[in-house]
C-alpha cells in the first residue's frame, strides 16, 4: 500500500488529490483540497500553497503525513499571462463647453434656454431676456430659491438654473415656475458667464430628447451644417442622461478624437503582419491567426502600444526573473471594449465612454521551475519531520489533465478539455490511441474581471470579481428581490438597509447579498458581465478548438469538456456549448472522478499516470 498525493500548481489555485494504491494497483481516492497558490507559479514561493493544500487533503483523508510516500507535483508548462489596457479615443473639451452632466437628483423637469447669469448679478438683469442662472458654492437653497422667485415676479425670465451643491430638488420644491435645474456642478465658477446655454432635465425614468439630438442642438444653437457636425460628439456623449447642459462658447469645441495608438507587430512562425491597435479587436486577431504560430509581439516605439507590449514584457521578466531578452510573447488576445473616463476640460467630472483595447498577452518562459519547486517542498517535508517523502516531478499539465477529465463519468476517447484558467485558456485532445496534444491561449477569468472591473468604472477587482461570479437582483422592498432573470424572491427577515433599492450580488452563500455601490442599472451590469465572458471565453473556446481540431474542422470534435475555475462558473459554460453546438460538438462540465466537479483534473491525472507506470510494465 502506498499513499501518493498529486498536486496541480496553477497560477490562481493549487490542488491535491490524496489516494492510496494496493499493492495490485488498485487506486481509491481519500481526499482532496485546494487553496490560492502562494507566489508566482513555478517558484519556491509555492510551498506554502503546496504545503495548505496537501495538509488539508491529508486531514480530509484522515492521513498523517507521516504516512505519505509520495508527493507528485505537475509538470507546468511554462507560461505565464499578463494583462494592459489602453483608450483608443479620447474626448476633449476646450472653453469650458460642458457635456454629459448626469447629477443623481436633478429638479424641476423641461429644456431651458438662456444667456448664463451670475447669481450675484440676478438683481441687475434686464427683463425681457432669458437668462439661465448659475449659483455659487455657498449659498443656501432657501437663499437660492427666493431670490429667483423674487426676479420672476420683477418679470425676468428665468429658464434654468445650475447649482453647485446637491440641491436642485430643494431649490425647485421652492420656486414658483417650474423649470430645469442641474447640481453637484464641481467646478462651478468654471462655467463661462454670458454665453447661451442650454440646460435639459428629464422626469423620472426618462432620459433627454434634446440635447442628445444633434439636431436638436443645431436648433438651439442655430448651428449651419458644418457646426452641427462638430458638435455631434456632444449630443452622442448625452445619449441616456436624465439631465445635461450644454454651454455655447465661441471658440468652444468638444473633440472626439482617436489616439495615435501605434501598431503590433506580430511576429509568426514564417509570416509576419503589422496591425494598427486602434482598427480594433476583430482586425487583430485575424492578423495574429494569419500570421500564427506567433513567436513573438512587438509594439511600436513611442506609442501607447509599444508602452503596453514593455510593460507586459517587463512584468513578466520580472515574475519568472528571466533576462527581458527572453521573455516571447507566444499568444495575444485583443478584446474591444468601452470605459469610461473623465472628460478632459469638464468642470462638473463629465464622463464619457472612450474606446479601449484589452490585450492578454501570453508568455513562454525557459524552463517551467517545478525542479526548485519540488527542492523546496522537500525542504519543507524534511523541518516537518517527515523526510521519507519523496517529491518529483510528474507529468505534463495538460495531459494529466486529460487523464484527469477522463474520469468524468460518461466520458470516452477521443476526447477535448477546455481548462479555463485565471491566466490562460489551455486546450488538450486525446485520440483513441491515446496520442495528445495541446494549446495554450492567453486570456481566461482574470480578463473578464479586468473587463467588468473598467466597463462599469468599480476600481475595485474584488467586487468585479463578485459580480462575475454571482447572479444580480433588485432589492425592490425589505421583504423582497427581483431576480435577474424576472422572478421574486421572499425574505422573511427585512432584507439589510444598505441593500434597499440597490442592485445586489447573490452570492452562493445562501441569502448573502451584498450591494453593489455604483448607478448602473441592473440590466447594464448584467450586459457587461455577460458580453465580457462571451468577448473571453467564447472566442478562446473557438481559437483552441481551432487549434487542436485535426485539419483545423471543429467537425472533427465530438465530446468538450470543460475543467478549470472558470467552468464553475453559472453561465461560461453554457455560453461556450451554445457557441460550438453548431458544429454537433457535444460540450459540457467535467464532473472529475464523479464526485470533483471541474475541479482536481490534473491532481487526479498525475495520480493516474503515476498508477499506469507502476502496472504498465506488468500489463
Ligand atoms: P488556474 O488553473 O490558473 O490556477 P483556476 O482553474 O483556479 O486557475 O481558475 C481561476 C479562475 O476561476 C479565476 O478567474 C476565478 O475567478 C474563477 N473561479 C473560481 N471559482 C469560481 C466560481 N465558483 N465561479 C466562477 N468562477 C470561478
Ligand atoms: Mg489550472
């Protein structure tokens, strides 16, 4: 009888699988476990991850470890992921122009249109011209409120008002006439006195008509055609607000502008392309799929991209401590996405959505460094007083890992694995003689985060993380949610304060939820999180399947079986079978050993192969 323990460093999560052998081969697993790989993968720093992981399998197994023999740990493959993003436009406003000032609470409601006054100058406005006034920091709505009145009745035309602090539904309560009013305006004394100005509220759950219409700037402004197509970026960055304004200055402008981006150039096996990072996802992956099997990225000098492709370069000389000469970019992924970023020249934090390109970028290092793993948890083995163990280095990631998925119940040769990863997409077949081969794709469940995390503005990868993970739902009363997908949930507690009219997370944990603290709706978070697993996952399933497929026909496919942390989640795999059902590929979740779900394939492959070596020779 002999106790081996396989372990899978990964570079999010590290996996043991305990099992105990009998002397004629017989293989029953006792235990399994898993825990964040400690360090970068492939270096010493490992071995407390190692360490967690095969001491909670042991106790699960009620294994001590002085009854271990062997501890075999993967061959990794030697690759490592990181991740840039830049904009790719850029919206510019000169003179103070303002767009796309969306406070939470504007008042009043309707379109105002007048010459900007200076609150302290209402007294000395003549009546007979439309005046839209501007009210400083410092004065108080009550204060605000009578001395608007008091001009409206000395026969002043007020149309609109934009204040400084968070009132405006204060000011408007007050005022005898009812018109638009917009807040929390920042920069206040930024907003250029004398010019025609535009200010347009909405009512509740509606969102502006005029100001979003170029041509309903065109006649407010009395634009002539040239005109209004400058100022169509205008209207365009307004579309969906619920209030705006919008100053005319003379030499005013609001710019929409590409960013000289710079090119990739990519280098492949005896092709060689060059692709413009501004023309966009789709164009570069199809450079990077002509010229493929890349052997190298470079980005152009003095450009946003050559800045990115250093820093990913750099990052990762730095992770696997290689000479940066060394360091391939050996696959890329470029995904188009929109974020949004602070206008330049706003003064109210305007915001506006830019163009931006994702890129993963995967790198081949030298040698994968489990050697020095294996050294240091024989080193720790030996401070733990258990120095009979041996520790070596066993198979290849990806066919363990196959090994591993074959154990899925339901199963057979031949056979494709999609391992979704945190770092990387990895693909492996088998074929009825048991012949594999394998793909790895940068890009997998850390770009989907990095893409939720900028789409919706969060900052904070913790929560993007949630909301990848988790289901949403509108706390509509204290007692009750709406689902995302329509339907009620009870509470018979009140559901916390903090959650009340917000959209939540459902995390597994049941009815733990927690609020996401942003205005997006409910329907936008869903969108993003959802196109950001398909723009990943979805084009990474095809590319590896593409890439193992005999004769590149994904025809040739018949079973797909998804492993990895990101099978675990509640909607990849179903957006990866809908888009390879097409192709009679039959594509679902491992279930390793029948009891591990997705998780533990290469652990348990490891265990497996170890097996086969010791009854292969007798077989
Ligand atoms: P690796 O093999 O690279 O160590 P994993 O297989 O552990 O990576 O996958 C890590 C990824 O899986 C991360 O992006 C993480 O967000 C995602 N993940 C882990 N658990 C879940 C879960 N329960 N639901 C959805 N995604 C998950
Ligand atoms: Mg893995």
């Amino acid at each position: 009888m002999r106790t081996v323990v396989g372990v899978d460093i990964g570079n999010s999560t590290t996996e043991a699988s305990v099992a105990r052998i009998d002397s004629d081969g017989a293989v029953s697993y006792v235990g399994a476990a898993l825990t964040r790989t400690t360090g970068v993968k492939g270096t010493p720093k490992n071995v407390d991850g190692v360490a967690k992981a095969v001491t909670w399998a042991l106790e699960g197994a009620g294994v001590r470890l002085a009854e271990l023999d062997l501890i075999l740990l993967n061959e990794a493959t030697p690759v490592i992921s990181g991740l840039a993003m830049e904009t790719i436009t850029e919206t510019i406003i000169t003179e103070s122009t303002m767009i796309g000032h969306d406070p939470r609470t504007p008042g009043g409601r309707g379109l105002g249109v007048g010459t900007i006054v200076d609150f302290e100058a209402l007294d000395e406005v003549a009546t007979g011209s439309p005046s839209i006034v501007v009210v400083p920091r410092g004065v108080d709505f009550d204060d605000a409120a009578r001395r608007i009145n008091a001009a409206c009745d000395r026969g002043v035309e007020i149309t609109g008002a934009i204040l400084c602090g968070d009132d405006a539904v204060l000011v408007a309560n007050r005022l005898n006439a009812k018109i638009p009013i917009v807040d929390e305006v920042s920069r206040i004394d930024a907003v250029p006195r004398g010019m025609t100005a535009a200010v347009e509220v909405a009512g509740p759950g509606q969102s502006i008509r005029t100001l979003s219409n170029a041509y309903g700037l065109a006649t407010i402004f009395d634009l002539d055609s040239q005109q209004t197509k400058v100022v169509s970026p205008v209207a365009r960055a307004l579309t969906g607000n619920r209030s705006a304004v919008v100053v005319r200055t003379p030499s005013g402008d609001v710019a929409d502008r590409t960013i000289p981006a710079g090119s990739l150039d990519l280098e492949g096996g005896t092709k060689r392309g060059k692709v413009d990072v501004s023309r966009g996802a789709a164009e570069i992956m199809a450079e990077v799929e002509r010229v493929s099997p890349l052997v190298d990225v470079g980005g152009e000098a003095g450009t946003n991209t050559g800045g990115m492709i250093a820093n990913v370069r750099q990052s990762m000389a730095d992770l696997s401590a290689h000479e940066l000469a060394d360091v391939r970019i050996k696959d890329l992924l470029a995904v188009d996405t929109l974020v949004p970023q602070e206008v330049r020249g706003g003064v109210a934090g305007e915001v506006a959505l830019e163009n931006a390109v994702a890129l993963a970028a995967m790198v081949r290092t030298k040698e994968s460094g489990m050697q020095a793993v294996a050294d240091a948890v024989a080193g720790y083995l030996r401070d733990a007083g258990a120095a009979g163990v041996d520790v070596v280095v066993g198979g290849v990631e990806a066919e363990m890992a196959v090994l591993g998925a074959l154990t899925t119940p339901g199963t057979d040769k031949p056979l494709v694995v999609l391992d979704l990863g945190g770092g990387s997409t990895d693909a492996a077949v088998i074929g009825v003689d048991g012949h594999t081969d394998a793909t790895h794709l940068a890009g997998a469940g850390d770009l989907v985060t990095k893409l939720i995390d900028a789409e919706l503005g969060l900052d904070n990868l913790e929560l993007a993380e949630e909301i990848k993970r988790c289901p949403l739902a509108k706390a509509e009363s204290f007692f009750h949610v709406r689902l995302e997908n329509g339907t009620v949930q009870f509470f018979e507690k009140p559901l916390p304060a903090t959650a009340f009219a917000r959209v939540v997370t459902l995390s597994e944990v049941e009815g733990a939820m927690s609020p996401i603290p942003t205005r997006h709706s409910l329907e936008r978070i869903r969108m993003v999180r959802r196109t950001a697993k398909e723009r990943v996952f979805v084009v990474n399933a095809l590319r590896a399947l593409r890439g193992i497929a005999p004769g590149g026909d994904l025809r040739q496919i018949g079973f797909v079986v998804l492993l990895g942390g990101c099978a675990l989640d509640f909607e990849i795999p179903e957006l990866i079978a809908t888009a390879v059902a097409p192709f009679g590929i039959v594509c679902g979740t491992g279930n390793v050993r029948g009891t591990e779900g997705p998780r533990n394939a290469v652990a348990s492959g490891l265990v497996a192969s170890y097996v086969a070596s010791l009854v292969g020779p007798r077989a």
